[in-house]
C-alpha cells in the first residue's frame, strides 16, 4: 500500500527509522516507554529527530497511538517492513490518524507505530 516513494514522501513532510519515512518505537528511548493507548487521544504523535544527532526519527507521544485497526493491518505491515533486515524485523503495533510529520503537520493517512520484533 505505501510504496518507496509515498514513505519518504511521509518523512520529509513530516514510532526510531534509518531509513526514510520508517519510525518505530524503543521503549525508553524518548517515547512515553512504548506504550500504546486503547484510542487515539491526546496529543497527536509527531515524528521527532532523535537528538544528540538528530539522524534517526523516532515518535513523541507514543501513548496517543492506538492499536493498528483490523482493516489498516496489512499497511502497516508494509510501512513497518521498510525497516527490516536480515536479523530484525518489524511489526506495527500503532496507529493515529492525525499523527504529525517534522513538519508538525498531519501525515495524509496517519501514522505508524514500529517496534522489532
């Protein structure tokens, strides 16, 4: 559903992504400890640079997401599985539909919430 271009689309007009428009969560790291709410609420989650850096994107807010809707399960699959590599892969446990980019503008579709499995 979401092809190359259409992620580093969502990126740039902006969950932890080295690659372009692929966020992902690490609980500890800046986002609320991974915990995902029961319904979008609160603040809207918005793609941040990870600081002392600022080379990696990770999510604020990451309690604003709710779990990945039943009919949205196979984009978030392939959203998250732009990150994947040989030893890890990564799974959408997120989802808000009014998530932010850098940009603190919502990304068209929402957003998604990556962790590795």
């Amino acid at each position: 559903m979401f092809n190359r271009s259409t992620r580093i689309l969502m990126a740039a007009a902006g969950v932890i992504g080295l690659l372009a428009g692929c966020a992902t969560s690490t609980p500890g790291v800046g986002t609320d400890s991974g915990r995902v709410g029961s319904n979008p609420g609160g603040l809207s989650p918005q793609l941040v640079y990870e600081p002392p850096e600022f080379k990696r994107l990770l999510w604020s807010n990451v309690g604003s997401f709710e779990p990945v809707p039943e009919n949205l399960e196979a984009a978030g699959r392939d959203f998250c599985s732009c990150q994947d590599t040989d030893n890890v892969k990564y799974t959408a446990i997120g989802y808000h539909p009014y998530a932010m980019g850098t940009d603190s503008y919502p990304i068209k579709g929402g957003g998604f919430l990556c962790v590795a499995n």
